[in-house]
C-alpha cells in the first residue's frame, strides 16, 4: 500500500514536471524553429522554406534598428553592473560579520529597493538626473538604477554564506602565523569563490534583461531589451525570432561557463 502511494506520488510529480517543462521551454522552441523560416516566411507556422537569412538580417541596421550597438552596451552595464555587485556585496558580507552601531538600520535600507516597484525607481532617478541638469546615460543614470536590483540580492547571498562559514578556517591560519591579507586571500576567498562567482552572475544576468529600471534611465540609447520591445512594435518579420535565438543561445553560454568555473575551481580546491 505505501509503495502503491510512493508511486502515485511519483508519477504525479513527473506529469506536474513535465507540464512545467513544457511550459517554460514550449514557447522558446517555437521562436527558435521560427527564427529558421524561409525568406518568404512570416511570423507563425508552418515554415516555409528553411533560411538563416533573418540572423543576417539582424545586422542590417537600417531594417531592424541597432541590435549590434544595444547588445554591446547592454553587455558592458551588465559586466560594469556585475564586478561593483561582487565587490560591495563581498564587503558588506565581511563588514556585517562583526556588529556595529546602525547595522540593523543599514541592513534594511540596502535591501528595501526590492519592496518599490521597478519602474518608480526608474522614474525617480531620472527625474533626479533632470533636476540636476545631467543627461540620463545607460553608463550613469542605468547603471545606478540596475545596482539597486543587483545589491540587495548580493548582499543577501554573501550574508547566507558568510552565516555559514566557520570562522576555525581563519583561527587555524592565524595560528600558522598568517597575517590579515593573507588569510582573507589564501584561505577565505578560495572557499568562497563559487559563491562569488554565483553572485556575479546573478547580478550580470539581471542587469542584461532588466526593463523596467532602464526604461526612463537609458537616455538616447537604447540596452537590448528596450531595442527588443521596440523592435515588437515595428517589425513583422522573423528577424525578431532569430534576435530572441542569438539571445538565449548567449544567455546559455554565460550560464554554461560559469558552472563551468565553479566545477574547475571546486575540484581545484579538492585536489589542493
């Protein structure tokens, strides 16, 4: 009777999986079987003809706007976005292990970013630019906007790690006669290096994809997803299908390489 209901059990999960699976990735087949329509081909089923004629369509500038330019700007906030989320999150992960006065205040201003909706904070800081008379940039005004999304997750991962981490590791290397530095960077950093990583690319793929605070705070230029929006209400082609394509085979490959590093580092520490 209990193995009659473990299987139930089972079987319930994996069609509840399978659903879930389809769910999420369904849709993303079908922009990448689209992204191979024919030159003839339209935006639904069947295909008509097999092509690669709208991946070189996305550079035609002149026909589905500047998809290279938005791609590299958006690369470059989310690499900008990424190193200052590891560096202050690791600092306030190493500050907030000792107490100090205000620390309790700190602590819920730096994660109360998370309670506003996106696009107020959009708002606000460029209509703070344009009171100051500064010309709202996806390097300045963005960049500030995507580290109030990227921060407080950071902070909040390297405050679990931390909570974690056995402070024994350093009383031995103190003991051997390790300085300061020399145990952060010898026997500290080592073993919190996966998480790092972890927080760097959590911080790089939420400033890639962010919308809503880069909406009012991108100035002239736009990041990828505002050009992939604009790009919904213009384009009738399935260049659109062939963007959405080279982005997610992009994410995937970020995504791959850095478990890649994570794995290398781990067995690297293993064999050591």
């Amino acid at each position: 009777m209990y193995r009659e209901k473990r299987s139930r059990e089972f079987y319930l999960l994996a069609i509840f999986f399978a659903i879930f699976v389809l769910f999420l990735y369904g849709p993303l087949s079908a922009i990448l079987i689209l992204s191979f329509q024919g030159p003839n081909g339209g935006l639904t089923f069947p295909l008509n003809g097999v092509s690669l004629r709208w991946f070189a369509n996305l550079f035609e500038t002149q026909a589905v706007g500047d998809f290279g330019g938005s791609f590299r700007r958006s690369a470059m906030l989310g690499i900008m976005v990424m190193l200052v989320t590891v560096v202050v999150s690791l600092l306030a992960g190493l500050a907030f292990r000792r107490k100090f006065i205000g620390a309790t205040a700190l602590f819920y201003l730096a994660v109360a970013s998370l309670v506003v909706p996106s696009i107020i904070v959009s708002l606000g800081i460029g209509v703070l630019f344009s009171q100051l008379g500064l010309q709202p940039a996806w390097y300045s005004s963005a960049f500030g906007a995507h580290l109030t999304w990227t921060l407080p997750f950071g902070v909040l991962i390297m405050f679990a790690v931390f909570n974690r981490f056995s402070p024994a590791y350093e009383e031995a290397a103190r003991d051997l006669g390790a300085s300061s530095w020399q145990t952060f960077s010898n026997v500290v950093l080592p073993m919190i290096a996966p998480s790092l990583i972890g927080v760097g690319l959590f911080g790089f793929t939420l400033s890639y994809d962010e919308f809503a605070r880069t909406l009012m705070t991108s100035g002239s230029f736009n990041t990828l997803p505002l050009e992939i929006y604009g790009m919904t209400t213009n384009v009738t082609t399935p260049v659109l299908y062939a963007l959405g394509t080279v982005t997610t085979v992009f994410s995937f490959l970020v995504i791959a390489g850095t478990l890649g590093l994570i794995i290398h580092l781990n067995r690297r520490r293993q064999r050591s």
